[in-house]
C-alpha cells in the first residue's frame, strides 16, 4: 500500500531517511495479515540527532508569536479534515480498529487540534505583590523546550497527537517514537500532518525503533526535560525510574482496571448497554475499558442475561466492514495471551456464560462469572474482550471490590439517584469516574489521568500548561533595595 510505503521512514531534522539500525520492524496488518510497510530502525546515534535537530529548532519557535504558532495547528486540522477517509482506512489496516472505531479515534483527534489551537494563547504570566518596598514579581511561563513522547498502539494517532500538539502549541520541540506495531498512525503519519502544515524543520522529529536497539537513549538523552508516555504500568515504572535518576519530569498515562457499578436502582437496560460498550470497544484494548461489572445481587440475574444476551450478539469479523463490531487484536501474542488468560481462569473454577475462541488474531468475547475474590485475573488489566461479573451486596461491598485493585483510572456508577452515584463515586479511588454512562471517555478540556499505578499526572485542558510550560520568576527591583552587608 503506497500510503504506508509512502511513510515508511525516519523523520529528523525535516528530512525522510531510513534507519541505520541492522534491523527492520515489519508492519502488518494484524486482520489478514499483509504487510503493509518495513522500516528500518533507528539507532541511539539517530535518537541523538533528533533530540539536537529539536533542541536547535525549539528557541526560535518558542519566541515566535503564540498567533503564528496557532496558525499551523489551525493549517493540521484542516489537514486532518481532509484526509479523514484516508487516515481511517489507515486506522483499520494498521491496528485493526473497526470502522466504527477509526471514526471515534478521529473525531477526538479533531477536537483535541481544536484545543491546541486555544491553547497556544493560554500561556499567561502573573504578576504577583511584594513584601520588599519598590518591587515587582513577575511570574513566566515558558516552554519546557524538548518533550519526548512515547504512544501506544490502541489509539495511536490520537494519543501521540493529545501530546505533540500541545507541546508544540505551547512553543517546544518534540521527539515522538510511536509504538512498533503502529510506526505509521502514530508516528510518520502525525509527522506528515505538521509537515505540510508547515511546521518549521527540527521541531518535530520521529524515531521508529525498539528498546533491543536503543536501550534507554529516548529517555536518559540529557536534552528532553519532560517525558510523555502513555502505556502499560510496567514499562510506566521504568520510564518513571529513568526520569527520576536524570532530574526529568514525567507524565504518565498508564494502564487500568475499571469498575461500572450496576447499583439496585439502575436502569438495567441502559446499563447493559454502557456496560457492553466500555468492556468491548476496539476488542476491551482500552485503558478505560471496564474489567469489571460489578452488579448489586438484586437486579444480577436480570442484568446477567440481557448483558450475555448483547455480548452474544456483536459481530467478530473483517475490520473494514461496517457491520464489524469487534475486530482482531494487535498480535498474535496478545490473541494467544487472552484465550489462555481464559481457560486458566476456567480452569480456576470461573464459570464461563461465553467462551471466546481465538481464529488468528480475532478472539471472540468471554464473560466470566463465579470468580473467587482472590482470583488473580480481579487485579490485572485485560486488554482484551473479556468481561468479568461480579455480585454484590449493597453499597459499601461495591465501593470495597472497586478499590481492591493496583489501578485507579476511570470507572462509572449506575443508579437511578446522580446524587447517589456521585455519593458512590467519590469513595473509589480513581482519577475518573462517570455517572450513568460508560467508563471509555475523554475530552480535551478536563483532566485526564489516574491514581495508584494508573500514572502520573494530568493530560488535557490547563493541565497541558503544567505538563509542558514551567514557570519563571523575574523580580524587578523600581527603588533600592537594602542589604545588611
């Protein structure tokens, strides 16, 4: 396919060149598996000069005009808006998102530009009184300078785009490796984006490689002070490690292990329904998706059989079919994971309402039930489609079993009473969490992030300030200032 051919490269220092590492990633598509694309990596030598190319680039533009930077976010979006066909048909070919999916990816990859766009005019300074006589304390807020950037593969032209925009909104430069398995729509593809919008040179720069080539290089590399990364808790530990070691800030977006709570006065019809879409969205490879549908014992044989009923239902398939509801996952190793992270738990003593099978790397939905409250599968993120129930009793055993997990992203609460849920929703330690709705949200003005191992930090809205600009104190002295020697 010439589009992915077509992008199949390193991207520094505004050029296209290939990697100089000794070895290719090869980029499939994960439903039929045809390649699509070969790239060659790049080494810790070419990490080195993407991060120089930034760092030469970033003071010019952090001293350009916030209107003139706003202009190529405003030029991206367009940009954005005309290709949309052709960058959800990438979506569905690359990381097998389904039609429905490629069109939710991007409708929030628009309206996170649209924020940026704001953004690049939100970089206020203060000035603050003084107890000294004569004066002035003038409080800046100034680029980072270089960000570095590591995305995932479940949404990757969002992701990588939710951080790249705002720090370059925000008058920095930015590294962005994206995830192997998604060199294109996380990486080269969001390159070409700022390209023709005609980002100067050197401020933004792609790296397509692996840590078995580079080892840590993005992360010690002394030129970036901030990190971004978005991915699973394990590598989240290390990369927060590594920050702290070199005195660099990080912004974590990690893994999770949400609950929707089906409260005894829910409306078990609509909760089904949130229920089944934030467990199986893009196959359950989502941070907010709901491992676990905790449901009061009341309305659990009711909610039970119209839940197994919906899930029964969806239709597993060729991602570019419309009709598709759960397409493949990402690999063969996570399909293979998955199916054996069911039978183990059937094995276990879990009772299975459905038992997904894996054929490739389409795996059809399991809904587990029965679990023991010491089943290990409780406290670990699925990232895939696999539902687990859980019966209740009454508020404070559902608050209870939300909380007994590592995680702390999001969640939801269903009940007939909002104050009830708000109530309920207050006592789960969670960065999110939503009221009679789903738990898969994000919007480009409200704090997004967790608690525990689900990260650190926020991304979104006036959080972006704090991610990608620090602050600077220029005192001014008008009169004299008095000093005892």
């Amino acid at each position: 396919m010439s589009f992915f051919t077509d992008l199949a490269h390193q991207y520094i220092d505004g050029e296209w060149r290939p990697g100089k590492g000794s070895w290719d990633i090869i980029d499939f598509n994960p439903f039929d598996g045809e390649k699509l694309a070969s790239i060659t990596v790049a080494t810790a030598d070419e990490v080195d000069q993407a991060y120089r190319a930034a760092e030469r680039a970033q003071q010019a533009w952090g001293d350009t005009n916030a209107y003139a930077r706003r202009a190529v976010l405003e030029k991206a979006l367009r940009i954005v808006e005309d290709r949309e066909a052709e960058i959800g048909d990438a979506i569905v070919a690359e990381l097998g998102g389904t039609r429905l999916k490629a069109a939710f990816e991007l409708h929030l990859a628009k309206e996170f530009l649209r924020e940026s766009i704001h953004l690049a005019l939100r970089s206020t300074g203060q000035i603050l009184p003084s107890p000294t006589e004569g004066k002035e304390n003038r409080v800046y807020r100034v680029p980072v300078g270089v960000v570095g950037v590591i995305s995932p593969f479940n949404f990757p032209f969002l992701l990588s785009l939710k951080s790249v925009a705002p720090a370059l909104a925000l008058g920095n430069a930015v590294v962005l490796k994206p995830h192997q398995n998604t060199p294109i729509c996380g990486g080269t593809l969001v390159a070409k984006v700022f390209e023709d919008a005609g980002l100067p040179a050197g401020l933004l720069n792609v790296v397509v490689t692996d840590i078995a080539e580079i080892g840590d290089a993005l992360l010690e590399h002394p030129i970036p002070q901030v990190i971004s990364f978005t991915g699973s808790d394990k590598v989240g530990r290390h990369v927060a490690t590594v920050c702290a070691t070199n005195l660099k800030r990080s912004v974590l977006e990690l893994g999770g292990n949400s609950a929707l709570i089906v409260l005894d006065d829910a409306d078990v019809d609509y909760a089904v329904d949130a229920a089944v879409f934030s467990r199986y969205v893009h196959q359950g490879q989502v941070c907010m998706a709901a491992n676990r549908i905790l449901v009061d014992r009341s309305v659990e044989q009711e909610f039970t059989e119209k839940f197994v009923a919906k899930v029964a239902s969806l239709r597993v398939g060729d991602p570019a079919d419309p009709a598709t509801q759960i397409g493949p996952l990402i690999n063969s190793t996570q399909a293979e994971a998955i199916t054996a992270l069911v039978d183990q738990t059937v094995e276990a003593g879990a009772t299975a309402l459905l038992h997904g099978r894996a054929d490739g790397n389409l795996v059809s939905p399991s809904v587990l039930t029965g679990l023991a409250a010491d089943s290990p599968v409780l406290s670990q993120e699925i990232f895939g489609p696999v539902a687990l129930l859980v019966p209740f009793d009454g508020e404070d055993e559902a608050v209870r079993i939300a909380n007994d997990t590592p995680y702390g992203l999001s969640g939801a609460v269903h009940t007939g009473n909002v104050e009830r849920g708000v109530r309920v929703g207050q006592r789960i330690r969670t960065g999110m969490i939503h009221i009679n709705d789903g738990t898969v949200h994000d919007e480009p003005i409200v704090p997004f992030g967790g608690e525990k191992s689900s990260g650190l930090g926020r991304l979104n809205g006036d959080s972006m300030l704090d991610a990608f600009t620090t602050q600077k104190w220029i005192s001014v002295q008008h009169g004299r200032s008095r000093f005892p020697f």
